[in-house]
C-alpha cells in the first residue's frame, strides 16, 4: 500500500471523526437513538467505501 493512500485514508477518518463529532453537538441527546442509527449507518459506508478504495484496486500479492 503506497504511503500516499495511508494519508488519504488517515485524513477520511480524522474528517469523519471530526463531523462525528459536530453531530453530536449540533443535536444533543434529543434524537440520541436516530443519530446513533445515522452515524453507524455513516461509518459502515465509510469502511466499505475504504474497502473499495484501497484493498480492491491494490494489486493483489499471493
């Protein structure tokens, strides 16, 4: 994995963290169960998206 591809999804986490974050302070605990759906429903597409991005493009080494 070139060092080029770390970074970019180093920074996609701390950008997802950071949102994550922003979330939570912008609502509260108002709607603590829906945002807790919205925000696990956020990453499992994040970790697909980095699966795709990064294991399936990678030249695959037996």
């Amino acid at each position: 994995m070139s060092m080029s591809r770390i970074l970019i999804m180093l920074f996609v986490l701390i950008m997802f963290v950071i949102i994550w974050r922003l979330i939570d302070l912008l609502l509260g605990t108002a709607l603590g169960i829906f945002i807790w759906a919205l925000k696990t429903a956020l990453f499992l597409i994040l970790m697909y998206a980095i699966y795709i991005l990064f294991i399936r493009q990678s030249p695959v080494t037996a």
